[in-house]
C-alpha cells in the first residue's frame, strides 16, 4: 500500500494520498483494514456496549461508578455491567456493556438494557431516566488483540482497528494511544534505516505488552459469562478488599510483571470450574 485516497464529503473532491506507510487507524469496524485483510478472530470474545449522557446534580462526583448486577424494572437480573462517569459539566455518563461469552448474547436488547440501568440508578442520581441529552451511541468491540494481522509490508494496524480493547474493562483509549506510541518507534526505525522490515517489531512489541495479558482477560470474558461463577465470585470477592484490589489491579492493567503468572494460573483454575457449570 502506498496511501489512499481521500475524499472531501463537503466539497466531494478526492485527493490521491502517497506515502511510504500507512498507520490503519478507522475503529472497530475498520473498511479499510478488512480491505488490506485483516479479520476478527471469531472464536475470541468481543463486546458490545451504549452509553449516554444525563443532567445529573452529582455531575461533579470525584468517583465513578460500576455495577456488575445490571437489574430490569422486575429486579431481575440482567446480563452485562453497568458504569456512570460524571463529566463534571452539568452531566454524568451512564453506560452498559456485554460481552460475546454472556448467555443469550445475541439476543440482548442493549438499548433496553441501558433503560433498564438508568431507571436503576435513577434515584441515587437524581437523573430523570426518560429523559437522556441525546441518542445513545452504540458499538460492537474487538477486543484483546483479536484482529490481525497487525502489519503488511507497508502498513500497520493500530488501535480499535487491531481489536486492541482491554476485555477486563471495556478500555480503548489508553490502547489506542498506547499501540500508536508503539507503531510510531518501529515507523521511525523504517524511515531512519530505509528498511520495512523494522515494522515486524511493532508485532513483538504488542506481544510483549499485551500477549500473555490478553490471553487472561479473554479466559476472564469467558469465566465471567458463567452466572452461576459469577455469583460466587462476587460473593467471596466483595468480603476481601485484599482479593477486590488485586482483582481491581488486573482489571486495569496495573499488575506487576511476577504478578501475571499467577493470575493467570487463578483464571485457569477458574475456567476448569466453568467447565462444571456448562450450561449455567
Ligand atoms: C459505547 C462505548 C463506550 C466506550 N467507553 C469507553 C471508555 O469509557 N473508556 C475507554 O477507554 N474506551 C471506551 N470505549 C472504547 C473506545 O471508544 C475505543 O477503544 C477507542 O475510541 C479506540 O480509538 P481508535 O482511535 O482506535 O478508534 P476510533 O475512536 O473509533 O477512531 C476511528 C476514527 O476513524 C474514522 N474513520 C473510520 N473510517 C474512516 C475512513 N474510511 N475514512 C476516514 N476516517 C475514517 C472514524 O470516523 C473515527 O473518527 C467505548 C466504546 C463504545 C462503543
């Protein structure tokens, strides 16, 4: 690939592009990623999540909010988690997310489901849930690297685009910027040395960073799917404020390097139990 064209919706004028690389950087859908080969790993988790914004009194909150216990108007139980950011202008953001390994997945309503959160959370704060500031924005996630591959001869793939989403937590900004920093030290080693092959380094690099990382949040996506695992799971963990820390500290990437061997060890005895519980 030697660069693109690009057309001026406004003016509808299209200009030829060259360049020597091209960083693939246009989201989880990625038109122009899949048109240079890339695809999904479709055996690996990936989500789905909607969020929206309301005037809420608490909008200037120092804490954010998560809820693992999603409930409908009945109190039943919902699959997916919940979080509320306050923006701190006037709005909070209230959203929720699921993940491809919940039970029932592709039959879940993510708009009601995100009605259903809002009137939960209502009262507590003080928002009126009929009455969000604007549509909600919805999408579907790759997550933990589950796109590839990564690089062509002149070209890498970074971001959403390389399904770089944290399945622990929903995140893809820190990703985003993260997989950018990487691309942009292995494109300098191109351009300074002349040579396309120093790209190959940007795969070890996300390998290094994420592989082993990614490997327990995807056995996590699944563990997590398990209701009847779940429950157990909270239960125990929100007695242990030891457990709901680290617990807390992988979910965000914070675990030190001799940390992931036995978190990884944790979540594979885990998985053998969800194997007890196949149809819960
Ligand atoms: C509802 C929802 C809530 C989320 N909440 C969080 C959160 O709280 N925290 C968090 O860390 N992450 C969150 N994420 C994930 C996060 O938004 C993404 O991981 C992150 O934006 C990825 O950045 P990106 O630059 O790779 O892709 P994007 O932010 O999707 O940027 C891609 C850009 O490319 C443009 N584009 C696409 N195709 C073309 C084309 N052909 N030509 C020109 N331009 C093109 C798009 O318009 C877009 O601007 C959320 C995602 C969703 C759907």
């Amino acid at each position: 690939m030697r660069g693109a064209m690009v057309t001026n919706k406004e003016n509808n004028t299209t200009t030829a592009i060259h360049a020597d690389y091209v960083l693939i950087a246009d989201g989880a859908n990625s038109r122009f990623g899949r048109s240079m080969g890339t695809s999904r790993e479709k055996a690996w988790p990936y989500g789905t999540a909607i969020r929206t914004y309301w005037q809420s009194p608490r909008h200037q909150e120092p804490w954010i909010e998560s809820a693992l216990d999603v409930k409908d108007r009945n109190g039943n139980s919902m699959p997916g988690y919940g979080w509320i950011f306050p923006v701190g202008d006037g709005t909070i953001n209230i959203g929720v997310g699921l993940l491809s390994t919940f039970k029932n997945f592709k039959d879940v309503n993510t708009t009601h489901l995100l009605d259903s959160y809002a009137h939960m959370v209502a009262d507590k704060w003080e928002i009126d849930p009929t009455k969000p500031e604007c549509k909600a924005t919805s999408g579907k996630i790759p997550m933990g690297g589950s796109v590839g591959p990564k690089i062509g001869p002149t070209h890498i793939v970074i971001g959403d685009a390389a399904g770089s989403v944290n399945p622990f937590n929903g995140e893809g900004i820190d990703y985003a910027y993260e997989t950018a920093h990487m691309a942009a030290d292995v494109l300098h080693d191109a351009l300074v040395s002349g040579d396309a092959m120093a790209l190959k380094r940007y795969e070890q690099l996300i390998d290094d960073e994420y592989g082993q990382y990614f490997k327990v949040a995807r056995l996590f996506a699944r563990v997590i799917g398990q209701p009847v695992l779940m429950r157990e799971l909270s239960r125990v963990g929100i007695h242990s404020r030891t457990l709901m820390e680290w617990v807390l500290r992988i979910m965000a990437n914070l675990l030190r390097p001799d940390e992931i061997g036995p978190a990884e060890a944790a979540y594979k005895a885990a998985a053998k139990i969800v194997k007890l519980f196949p149809n819960a």
